[in-house]
C-alpha cells in the first residue's frame, strides 16, 4: 500500500523537491532531518526514493501488462488451436525459456537504446514465454471442459469459444502469474536502470540511485544499501501477496 501511495501520490509521502540540494548538508547519514541521508549533492534519500517509485513501477508494470497480453495471448490461442503452429510456437518459447530474462532483456535494451519505454518494452520480452507456458496449459486444460468440447455442436464459432470460454477461465492463473513477475520485472527494471539504460540522470529511479550511490560505498554505504533494501521489501512483498492463500 505505502509503494502504490508513493507511486500515485508522492507529495503526501515527501513534500520536498527531489532535485534541491544543499552543498553544506552532503553526505550526511541518515538521521531525524534526513531519514534516509543525503547524497553527494545534498538531496535527501529518503524524498528522491519516494518520488522515483512512480517512475520505476510504471516501467515495471508496462512490462508486466506488455508480456502479460502479448504472452496470455500466444499461448491461449497455441493451446486451443493446437496442430503445427502450436509446436512451432512452444519451440520458439523453449528458446526464450532457456535464454535467463535478464540477459535477454539487456541484450533486447542494447539494440532498443536508452529510455522506460525501451527498458519495459525489454522487460516485457524476456517475460513473454512464462505467459506464454501458463497461457496454454490453461487453454489445454480447459479445452477438455464438457462446455468447451460441446459449444461448437450448437453451431458456436472456434474463436467465440475462445473469448467466452477459455479465456475467461484463464484470467485467474495469468493473473497470479503477473504479480509474481511484477515482483521480477521491478529487479530487472531496477537492473538496468543501475546499468544506465534507464531514465538519464538526474530523475530519480530505484536502480539509478543504487548506481549513483556505489561511488560513495566507503564513505556513505546507505546510498546504495537503503534503496536496495526498498526494491528488497517491495519485491517480498508483493511475492508474499501472489503466495497467500485466497480467502474462503
């Protein structure tokens, strides 16, 4: 709830500016003026941290909503449709599956260029195939339904069965699937943007203020340490979110 309230409304959270520093307050730890410290600029952590929330979840969760359409998409029709497109589809999913999503993001962003939209269209790439599996083992599954089998003997067209049966159906799984590479996406996003493929600086992004904080990690270890521990939090969080049982 605090990440969402910082993403939609971060003035309520930290009223400050993010950019305004003070040359006499640098590199000052954490402490009651500067919850989080400063950095080598004299901008305070804790009001950049809160005010780059929005903009690393954006990117995060266009790479999620991207992979989670384009992926639930392919692997829904492959499923219900099946035949030689299918196996053509699932071996170009095997590639993808056994190529790690980080490095296929990073390789995707070094062609792309600099920027969030390159980085959540990368993201979203090396999330595809894992939408891609869930999406037609649901369709699989409930293609054997007693209603599935028996709508097109009532004259139902192949594609309406698709849209009102088995993909409503498969929301839930794809759904669950999508909180929990939300989780991965901000790692990668974060990642990236650490390795400065993001948002150019100054803007203030989880994985660019870990970057801008590792030249500081002898004489001021919590620019690199706190805003990892954010991203950590965040990340449990919102894994013991997709892991918790639904209520009866």
């Amino acid at each position: 709830m605090a990440v969402l309230l910082a993403a939609l409304f971060p003035s309520l959270l930290a009223p400050g500016d993010p950019f305004a520093g003070a040359s006499g307050a640098s590199l000052e730890p954490p402490g009651p003026g500067h919850w989080l410290g400063t950095d080598h600029l004299g901008r305070d952590l804790y009001t950049r941290v809160v005010h780059g929330t929005g903009l690393t979840v954006a990117t995060a969760a266009a790479a999620v909503a991207g992979a989670l359409v384009v992926g639930g998409t392919l692997g829904l029709a492959s499923g219900y449709v099946g035949g030689m497109a299918d196996t053509l589809l699932m071996r170009v999913v095997d590639v993808l599956l056994a190529i790690p999503s980080l490095l296929l993001s990073l390789a995707v962003v070094a062609g792309l260029g600099f920027g969030p939209v390159q980085v959540a269209v990368a993201v979203g790439i090396g999330s595809v195939a894992s939408f891609a599996r869930i999406g037609r083992a649901q369709a699989l599954r409930i293609s054997q339904a007693p209603f599935v089998e028996a709508a097109p003997s009532f004259g139902t067209r192949r594609i309406l069965v698709l849209l009102h049966h088995v993909v409503p159906n498969a929301v839930g799984p794809l759904v669950s699937l999508a909180v929990l590479e939300f989780g991965s996406a901000l790692l990668a996003v974060s990642a990236l943007s650490f390795l400065g493929y993001g948002v150019p600086r100054p803007a203030a992004e989880w994985g660019g203020l870990i970057s801008d904080g590792r030249s500081y990690l002898a004489v001021a270890p919590w620019l690199t340490a706190l805003p990892g521990l954010v991203i950590a939090a965040t990340v449990l969080a919102l894994q013991q979110v997709a892991t918790s049982p639904a209520p009866a």
